[in-house]
C-alpha cells in the first residue's frame, strides 16, 4: 500500500529531518521495510528551512509555513498528495496532524488513520475549534490507533459504536536503548563512582508532580548522605543548586543510554491530570530498555506499561513511598523485565489495522 505520513517536523523539540526518532521515525521506516511506499510530509512550526530527502526507504518532504505562509503550504501539501495518490493518509504528532490528515485524505480520496501517542486535547486546553477539528477527523478516520488502552477508550468517545474500534500501538524504546557498563557510564559523565544514584530524565513541570521527586530524594538523603540526584535538561536553577543534585544539562542522543545506564534507579513521575492520565512514557521504555530499575507513580497508563508489577509502583504524590521505594531498588542492580515491546512490533500492529479495513 502506499502511504502518506504527515507530521510536526519537530514534535518534543527534535528534527526528524536531523534528530530522526521514536514513533515519528520508526513506525514509517518499519512499515517501508514491511514492503509498503511510505512518504512523509513534515510541516515546521520554528521556520526551518524546507527540504526534500529520502532516508531508509523513505520519501520525506518538509515544509516551512513561516516563510511560505498558510495558505501556500497548504496548496504545497495538497499538490503533493494528489500527485502521489496515496492509499492512505495518516496523521500523527498532534491534533493539529489530525485535522490535516482529514482534509488532505478527502482531497485525494484517500483512506484516513490516525496515530495518537498522547491526549492531544491536554495541550492547548483552551482551543476549542481545533479540539472541534481533531474530534471531527477521529469521527472520520477509517483507523484510529493509541499508544495504550486508555487513551484508546478516551478516543473511543469521539466514534460511535459501529465503527471501529481503536487499535493499540504501544511505545517503545529505540533500537539504540541498551544497557552500558555502569562504571564506565559514571566515570565518562562525570559522576561519583560508588555513591547511589537515582535519575529523573524528564521536563521538569510542576503539573507533573516533582515537588514529591525532590522530597523524596530528600528523604532518601536521610537514609543515604551520599545518594545523588541526576538530572537532563533544564531543571530551575535552584534546584540544579541543591546539594546532591548533578545537573547533566542537554544530553548528546547518543549519550541518553549511557546517562541511564549509569543510574541505579530511574524516577518516572507523571500526575493525575488530563495529560497523565492518558500519558506513555517513552522514558520508561528507555530505561526498561537499559535494564534500569524504575520507581513510577501509579497512573493507569504506567501500570499498564509495567504489567501492575508493584515492586515499581508508588501512590501519585506519595513522597515517603516514593523515597523507600528507591531505597528498596538501589540494590536491585540490572533488572530484566523480560522481552520488550519493539517499534517492529507496533509497525506489526498498526500494519494488521491499516489490512483490515483495506486488504493489500
């Protein structure tokens, strides 16, 4: 079959013209390899230059509105499409791919399906026409797929009973998540050799509920002076300051499973909130990848993810549990959580769906 992906060129702040990754990247580079025509339409929303590349079986055009204007990308899209006839259009990366993917299959006639990783309505809460528009084209897509079992049943509402069900496509790590010595991953960060470490690898919001990371970690100090708190990104200055704390910064892609493999526990903290309780984590698949024990709150996604395995599990906002759970995994050392889920399987999954409506 042929196949139009169209996508935010910069979902979570990578370029997947140069940063290619996740469910972006290798749910379209898996199904080319299955023997499918993939080509990408990618539109960016910073003003990227555009371009045109083909990468591992792939066709990828990318588009910028910033120095085109609306209504010529549009036309650019459309002309694009129409030129390649796909037998499917499939939007994903947000709300906003949904309601393009809608306009873009009636355009060419084309079959709709629809990727959600998250729950897309959480992101910007108060625009309602484009909610309006994302509701329209999951009430029209012909395949609707969801990371996980709830946030297939939120999407669930948007349809009405005799159509389709949503199929789940579950995250993954990518194929570069593997376990590195644990020595040699402190010693080439810069981290204390011998002292426990635990590892929040996330942004850092107050919606998700951090407050209870950081008193836990303070609780796990007065059990442990020298466990130390290892953090990526751009944590607030004052708490990159507090003693214990090892600010990594911005960390190299290639490093990430080096950074996680250096850690004894990893901190997965998510909330009860709109986003949360439909929320995924990749960075859980990333350190199950890794080998890495994981202390996570208890959402439903997050349980689901770890099959209700309580050894990792701790309350949303429990920062005593949070904190005797860590204590309780440091000496757990690597921990195998048997065969993990693989971007292959889920381009298996989402494949099986696209032949059920049209058999190729």
């Amino acid at each position: 079959m042929r196949l139009l992906f169209v996508a935010k060129r910069e979902p979570q702040q990578r370029d997947l013209i140069t940063r290619p990754y996740g469910r972006f990247h290798f749910l379209p580079t898996e199904l080319a390899r299955s023997g499918h025509e993939v080509h990408m339409l990618l539109v960016s929303h910073r003003g990227t230059a555009a371009t045109s590349i083909e990468r591992d079986g792939i066709r990828i055009t990318a588009f910028n509105p910033r120095n085109d204007g609306l209504k010529r990308t549009l036309d650019s899209l459309e002309s694009q499409a129409l030129a390649w006839r796909p037998d499917w259009v499939v939007g994903c990366s947000d709300a906003w791919y949904g309601w393009l993917a809608h306009r873009l299959a009636k355009r060419v006639n084309a079959a709709l399906a629809i990727d959600a990783y998250d729950n897309y309505e959480s992101y910007m809460s108060w625009n309602f026409p484009l909610h309006a528009a994302w509701r329209r084209a999951l009430r029209a897509a012909d395949v609707l797929a969801a990371a996980g079992p709830q946030l297939a049943a939120f999407m669930q509402r948007s349809r009405t009973e005799a159509q389709r069900v949503v199929d789940i496509v579950p995250m993954a790590a990518d194929p570069m998540f593997t376990a590195h010595n644990r020595e040699v991953a402190r010693a080439s960060l810069g981290l204390p050799p011998a002292a426990p470490l635990v590892g929040y690898f996330g942004s850092w919001t107050n919606s998700r509920g951090l407050d209870s990371l950081l008193a836990a970690f303070f609780q796990l100090r007065q059990l442990l002076p020298n466990a130390c708190l290892v953090l990526s990104g751009r944590p607030p200055a004052h708490v990159a300051a507090l003693p214990g704390v090892h600010a990594l910064g911005y960390i190299d892609d290639a490093l990430l499973p080096v950074a996680l493999s250096a850690l004894d526990v990893a901190c997965v903290i998510t909330a009860d909130t709109a986003f949360g309780r439909y929320s995924y984590p990749a960075k859980m698949c990333e350190a199950m990848a890794c080998r890495v024990p994981v202390v996570a709150t208890a959402t439903a996604p997050v349980r689901w993810m770890l099959q209700e395995d309580a050894r990792f599990l701790v309350r949303i906002g429990d920062a005593a549990a949070l904190a005797e759970r860590m204590f309780g995994l440091l000496g757990m050392g690597r921990h195998f959580y048997g065969r993990q889920h693989t971007w292959e399987d889920s381009a298996r999954h989402f494949d099986a769906a696209l032949r059920a409506v049209s058999p190729a």
